[in-house]
C-alpha cells in the first residue's frame, strides 16, 4: 500500500509539470469556508448555511 501512496503521489508531481495545474483553487475556497464558518457561528439549521455559502460563493 506505501508504494501505491508512493506512486499517487508522484504522479501528482508530475501533473504539475505536464499541465502547470495546482490545487491552488480549491485551498482557496477551502479558505472562502473557512472565513464564513468563522463569522457564521451559532448557525444551527445546516440547510441555511449551505444556501448562504451557495448564494455568496457560487
């Protein structure tokens, strides 16, 4: 199993040098997230808040 994790892991180096593609847009909306669980808190109805975070950030 180490040398799958191993060979994931360097074929996902190498995708940055074939396609020069990160997974730079999704830490920042990790981080968008983040930001609005931090100011929305006390939000108990799970549904709202995914419908604020669709409306602000989709």
């Amino acid at each position: 199993m180490p040398q799958l994790f191993n060979l994931i892991h360097y074929l996902t180096i190498l995708n940055y040098f074939n396609n020069r593609s990160t997974n730079a847009s999704a830490e920042a909306f990790n981080a968008k997230i983040k930001s609005f669980r931090a100011s929305a808190r006390g939000v108990r109805d799970i549904n709202f808040f995914l419908f604020r975070l669709q409306k602000i950030y989709a």
